[in-house]
C-alpha cells in the first residue's frame, strides 16, 4: 500500500492520463454496444397519459340554414338585402309579386342570385340564409373506425391555417346515411373566421389510459424492445395497449420507468 502511494505521488501526471484512458475506453465500449444495434438511445422511459384516438377529416356546417323557393313562377319586386348581409329575425328579405318574405332567425345572406325584375321559376333558389354561428363539425368513418365511435366521446379539432391551436369537441351522434358513415361533433369556441365548409382535421379520443408506461413505437422491433443496461443492450419481448401513433402503451415486459430503451435503425430489406 505504502509503495503503491509513493508511486502515485512520483507518477501522479501518469495516474491521471491512466484514468482518463480507462475513462474513454468504457465511453468508448457503451458508445460500441449502443451502435452495434444500430440506433439512438432514447430519453428515460416515463409514466404518463396515452389516447388511443380515430382519425378523419371533418367539415364545418351550419347548424340552421334557409332557403327561399318558390311553387310558381314569380318576379321580384324590391330586395332589401344583398349577398353577405348580417339580418335580423323577422327582417324583410324581398318582396315577391307584393307578398314580403322575412327572415326566419339572425343569420348572413350567402345566396341571392336574381335581381329586381327578374323572373324567378319554381323551385329555383331566390335566396339563401345561414346562421354562420352556431355550426357542429359532420365527419366521415371507415366502417372500422365507426364501429368504435360512441356518444360522448370527446374529439379535438385542427385548422391548416390555425395549427397552433386545438379545439375541444363532443360526439354528439353517429349515424349511416347512403352506406357512408357521419359523425356529428358539437364544438364551442370556434372563432368566427371559421366558417361552413371548411375542413378540419379531427381526432377522436376511444380509449385512455392516465398511468401508462411509454415507449417510442420505432424503439419496437418484432415484439420488442432493446433497453440499455450497463454497457449492452438487453432484448424484452413486450406486449403493447394503446398506440398514438408516435408512442405506445406498454401493458406487460420487463421494462421499468426510468430506463432508456435504443431505437434501432431499420434495415431496407
């Protein structure tokens, strides 16, 4: 012990160039381990909320809407709107032949495509009015993702020109019509540049777990995962639950929250 300190003392530069080698060297061999698989080592692994959620494309409509049709042919005597007016209930629209038409409820005027003289046949459209307020989002499913649909789950909504913010959504119903099948979303809050027909992409929440251990799903490879322990990697056959789409739930495996599981690259075959 005495000769071992004498030495330190005389070769104390050596000592240290000497832990610094073994210092890079297990670098060195970790940085090996992790590359022969091949991958990146991922952040610690965490507990946390995961939603299994449907996907599709939803659009805006109207939730009243009027359109004044005529059963015989008539002339238009004296319009008192024109096309994007904001109206009153029970304000005059037009007069038709001396007979007046008011407007039903408040709403814009986005139709009103004849003029003062003209002739108007039947079931032409003389005008149109719609409520651009109060409006639900109607989406379209695949049959699978239909099936999975329930009153009252909830949805969140997005706008291309809006990505930055999100929009909570409720189902209200889902029904068939013509072998399509419709999801009605009620939604509050929508801003009032967000008018019928425009789209948005909309997720629907059908399942959650609030303490989920998670995983990236790339760090999944045939039914497992590589989890860095030490200066290797070790292969654990996992089961998954839910799956986001960039995560996934991990529902059995020998897999503890904090480790960090390596994300293997993908061989082109």
């Amino acid at each position: 012990m005495t000769f071992l300190l004498e030495w330190l003392r005389a070769n104390r530069w050596r000592a240290v160039l000497v832990a610094g080698a073994v210092l890079v060297a297990v670098v060195v061999l970790g940085w090996r381990a992790t590359s022969q698989q091949g991958g990146v080592v991922s952040e610690p692994i965490r507990k946390g909320p995961i939603v299994e959620s449907v996907y599709g494309i939803g659009t805006v409509t109207a939730t009243r809407s009027f359109q004044l049709k005529l059963g015989v042919t008539g002339t238009i005597r004296r319009l008192f709107v024109k096309e994007g007016d904001q109206v009153k209930r029970d304000q005059r629209l037009v007069d038709l032949d001396g007979v007046p038409f008011n407007a039903p409820f408040d709403g814009t005027i986005t139709l009103l495509p004849f003029k003062v003289g003209e002739t108007v046949f039947p079931q032409a459209v003389v005008l149109s009015l719609v409520d651009l307020q109060n409006r639900y989002v109607l989406v379209t499913l695949e049959q699978q993702a239909a099936l999975r649909v329930r009153r009252g789950q909830k949805a969140r909504l997005s706008f291309d020109s809006l990505r930055e913010q999100a929009y909570d959504g409720l189902v209200e119903a889902i029904y068939s019509n013509d072998n399509n099948f419709f999801v009605r979303i009620g939604i509050g809050g929508l801003p009032s540049q967000i008018l019928p027909g425009m789209t948005a992409d909309v997720a629907i929440g059908i399942s959650e777990q609030r303490e989920a251990l998670i995983v990236p799903v790339a760090a999944i490879d045939a039914g497992k995962v590589y989890v860095k322990r030490g200066l290797g990697t070790t292969a654990v056959p996992v089961k998954t639950g839910i799956v986001d789409g960039a995560r996934a739930e991990i529902v059995s495996g020998d897999l503890r929250e904090g480790e960090r599981v390596v994300i293997r690259k993908k061989v082109a075959p």
